[in-house]
C-alpha cells in the first residue's frame, strides 16, 4: 500500500464521528495495518512498551493491552515476559488479526469510554499505545482504566499532545490532586509516525493507581 493509502486511512480514523465508524474503518484497514504502520516508521509501541518495562516487573500479570489493535504491543510484550496479556480493541477485525498472533489470553471487543466487562482492580497494569488521539478516545477513557487497575498498578498511556493540551492533561491534574493517580514519568515528545508528513508530536506517561 502507497503512503498516500495509508494517509487515507488515516485521515478516515481521526475523522471519524462515533465509535462505529472507528471501528468499520479499522475493520477495512486491518489486514494492511501492521505493514503500513512499519512503513511510517510507528513509533508508539516500542515507547509505550519501554515505559512500561521500566514500571511493572517482568511477568506482572494479568496486563491490559487496550485499543490493542492488531497485537503490536502483545507481541512485544510477550518477548519481554509478560505472558498474560488481555487484548481490548473496539475493532473485530483488528481483534482477528491479533488472535493469529497467539499472544493474547484473552479478547474484548469494547470501546474505552465506555462501561468496560471487567471486575474492579482486576489488572495489574494497563498499557494503552495510539489510542489517546484525535479522533479515538479522550479523557473520557480514564475513569475504567483507573477501576479495572489494581491499586499500586501502572498505566502507561501515549497521549497526542493537541489532545492533552485540549483538556486531557487537566483531568490527569484532577486525578492526581484527588489521590486517584500518581503520575510517574513521562517521554519527551515525539512524532509517532516520521514516514507520515503531518503528524503532530505525541509523548508517553506512566500513571501509578492509588
């Protein structure tokens, strides 16, 4: 696929006016998806996976890979040693494509922001990589994070900085002063995506639960 397809798909996704349509455009995408992100040079999971390592002990389990798409991040996960990794993603075809990977032990179709299937401090961390963008999920995706998390359990988050800068980092701010989440580090910015002209810079936190 051409970059010019592949910035098509992209102006689709962060265009997108529901999480229907999110999701039908990531159902159509899904097959391409993880040679097209190589090909744009995808910052976002090595990141969010070295954050994470530095925060959680190896084999910490169970992890929450959510908006996990094709599996980018469980595969990296899995070579790291973390071995119970739940997939969450709002797409079923991406969610396909992750499940031939055999990384996974379990799978979730649902959106973040919404009502999330899973127990109270059920997670003992939780790494969410792309997701935190225009388009896809804001600060509205925090609060179910925070309860399926386990207290003393890590989130780490790439968040796009227009995003954070449109409100997200005031309800991190909230949180924190609330005693809800303790903000543990975070990347300098980066483009997420060097192959893909236009995109704007994007950094990685990590979030302790409390």
């Amino acid at each position: 696929m051409s970059q010019r397809d592949t910035s098509a798909h992209l102006g689709g996704v962060y265009g997108a006016e529901n999480t229907e349509e999110v999701a039908a455009l990531y159902d159509g995408w899904a097959e391409t998806y993880d040679a097209d992100m190589a090909k744009a040079g995808y910052r976002h999971p090595a990141l969010a996976l070295a954050l994470f390592a530095r925060h959680m002990p190896r084999g910490a389990a169970p992890v929450l890979d959510a908006g996990c798409g094709t599996g980018l991040v469980g595969e990296w996960l899995a070579l790291t040693g973390y071995t119970d990794v739940h997939a969450l993603d709002i797409s079923e075809g991406m969610l396909a494509v992750a499940r031939r990977k055999h990384v996974y032990s379990g799978f979730t179709c649902a959106a973040l922001g919404d009502p999330l299937p899973f127990a109270d401090r059920h997670f003992a961390g939780v790494i969410s990589a792309g997701v935190f963008t225009t388009g896809h999920v804001g600060a509205e995706g925090l609060d179910e994070l925070i309860r399926i998390t386990q207290a003393g359990g890590v989130m780490v988050l790439t968040v796009k900085r227009a995003l954070w800068d449109g409100g997200f980092a005031a309800r991190i701010d909230a949180l924190c002063r609330d005693g809800r989440l303790t903000a543990l580090d975070e990347t300098p910015h980066y483009v997420s995506m060097p192959g893909e002209a236009g995109t704007t810079p994007s950094f990685a936190l990590a979030l302790r639960v409390d």
